[in-house]
C-alpha cells in the first residue's frame, strides 16, 4: 500500500513541476520591455505548407537591450515571418529592410506595464488552479486507497502531505510572478 502512496505522491509532485514550467515558458514570452528571443516562441511561419517556429527558419538574435533581429535563412520567407509576427499581436511592428526583419521595442508604458502584469497574474492564476486541481486528485485516489485498506493514519500523513507539496508550489508561482514584476519594473 505504501508504494501506491509513493505514486500518488511522486505523480503530484512531478505534474506540480509541469504546472510550473508551464508558468516559466509563458511568463518568458510576456515582454518585459527588455528584447528576449522567447518572445518569439510560439509564433508559427507557414513553412512549405506546414507551421514552422520562427527559431527553425530564421536565425533570431538581440542586438541590443530593445532590438531583436531575425535573420531568415531562405530570403521568400521574409514576407511569412514578418506576416506571422503582425498576426501574433505581441505589440511590435516588423521592420523589413529586405535582407532582415528587426523588432524595435518601445518603451514600456505605465498602461501598458499594468496590462502586462495583469497578463502575468493571469497566467500565474491559471497556475494556481492547475496545482490545486492536482492536489485534489491526489487526495481522491488517496480515498479510494483508504477505501481499499489504506489506514486513516497513513491517509491522513499523505493528505498533509499533498498539502505541504501544494502550498511548495504556490509559494514557487508567487516567486515567479513577483520576480516577472520586478524586471518589469526595472526597466
């Protein structure tokens, strides 16, 4: 019974960290007013028919603190990538010279920052749900082994520490989202 335990346990714990590099990888593609290549993950090229991440036909590069060059290896793709990045809406305008694309990113403003840190706070949320829903099916599946013979005092020390696990996590979300806040602000 003490190896369904560990199960349980070691599942939570494992979908928690998924929840919270789920967290990183969306936190990284808010713009923090600083030029970052992870902003332009998720933005998919029509490559010969088939969506392409702009990292697989174009060499992505920060020249500086707010502009970021995306070189495509295939010069016809300038046309798709710079259509690809206008429809991702991430608040930039492309700039085609012909050879390459370049994104100038302006200053943050104050409106702005609040909508992005609204943003944040959104996906920090979505987090949190993510973890507590997995909280409450470790505590289900830890019922039902009661049910099958578990002791209430085992059941017990597991739910406590599903619980500790859970509140881990969520005190790792709010590491995240205050530390997304301080480079926003830091800029």
């Amino acid at each position: 019974m003490s190896e369904d335990l560990d199960l349980v346990l070691d599942y939570a714990e494992s979908s928690m960290t998924k929840a919270i590099n789920h967290l990183e990888a969306e936190l990284t593609k808010i713009r923090a007013g600083k030029a970052s290549p992870g902003m332009l993950e998720g933005i998919m090229v029509e490559y010969y028919g088939s969506p392409t991440p702009v990292n697989q036909v174009a060499n992505v590069t920060v020249l500086d603190a707010r502009t970021i060059s995306i070189q495509p290896w295939e010069k016809n793709m300038l046309a798709a990538i710079e259509r690809s990045i206008m429809g991702a809406n991430i608040g930039v305008t492309p700039q085609n010279d012909g050879n390459q694309i370049r994104l100038f990113l302006p200053p943050l403003t104050e409106e702005r920052r609040k909508e992005l840190f609204k943003r944040a706070g959104g996906e920090g949320e979505q987090s949190k749900v993510a973890i507590r829903s997995i909280r409450r099916e470790a505590i289900e599946e830890i019922k039902k082994l009661q049910k099958d013979g578990l002791s209430e005092d085992e059941a017990k020390d597991a739910e406590k520490n599903v619980q500790d696990i859970t509140d881990r996590f969520i005190l790792l979300v709010d590491k995240h989202l205050a530390a997304k806040e301080k480079d926003m602000m830091s800029v």
